[in-house]
C-alpha cells in the first residue's frame, strides 16, 4: 500500500497478525531487510511457531538476492509466486478494505501523521475471521488462476 512517499506493509497469516509498518521513501532491498524483515517478520515466525512459510509478492525489494539470502539465512521458507499476480495473495484484499476503512473516517486524516495513525487502528481492528475468509478462498483462487491460464481473476 503506498501514498506519497510512504509505504505500508504489514503480514497475516490464518490465526496472527503482525504490526503494521510505515516506512518513508524509496523501499530498497537492504531498508526492506533492516525495517521490515529483521524487526518484524524473523521476531514473528520465532514467536508463531504454527506459520511455516512466508509468502511474498514479487516487488523488487522482496525478490532480490540480497532479500532471498537474508531469508535463507533465518531459515524462512518462501512460497514460489507467480510474476504480476497480486490478485492471487488475500493481503491484497486487505490493504483494499483497509483504504476504504479509513476513507469512511469522520473525521477524514488531514495530514500524514493522521493518516498513519488511522491506518494503524484500522489494521488493528481488522477481524481475524476476515483474514481466514481470505485464506481459504486461496484454493478457488488458484483454481480460477490456472483456469485463465496465469491471467487476472476477479477477486
């Protein structure tokens, strides 16, 4: 989830949620490493011992070597993912609802600041019975998937 110079990331899986993590400017791989993996996601599979594989879009900062020897070397087991399909991962449904959360907002955030802290409560009163919904519609996703030969599906 992007806007200005600010990204937004967070992770799910079927029974966790992890903090999600604001980060300014350019996302490179090394940044990605040092705010993203090393802080939030390595402290989250050792606390949740129950999520074996890590999924992860093809965006740059995520598929460099650089990333993919940081994982290797915390003994992080990715899941392969097809190039140019966010449309197949539930997360992408969830930065959906989560923008449209807080576009409901009265008041709407007015500058950065308050965008960020109305992003983050939104995130933290995400249901986790919505992020299983989610999770398990990945077979009927997959399926859809193939059945339009690696092309969009509508979901």
């Amino acid at each position: 989830m992007g806007w200005r110079e600010r990204n937004g990331t967070g992770g799910i899986s079927f029974r966790h949620l992890t903090s999600l993590i604001v980060i300014d400017g350019t996302l490179t791989a090394q940044r990605y490493i040092n705010e993203v993996l090393r802080p939030a996601v390595v402290p989250f599979f050792a606390a949740h011992r129950d999520v074996t594989q890590f999924q992860k879009d093809n965006a740059r900062p995520h598929s460099a070597r650089l990333t993919a020897a940081f994982l290797r070397q915390q003994r992080i087991d990715t899941l392969p993912w097809p190039a140019f399909s966010p449309d197949l991962s539930p997360i992408e449904h969830l930065w959906d609802q989560l923008g449209k959360a807080v576009r409901q907002r009265h008041p709407q955030p007015q500058t950065l600041r308050q965008l960020e802290a109305a992003l983050q409560a939104e995130w933290r009163n995400i249901p986790q019975a919505r992020i299983q919904r989610l999770i398990r519609s990945m077979p009927r996703r997959c399926r859809a998937c193939v059945a339009t030969g690696g092309g969009h599906i509508r979901y």
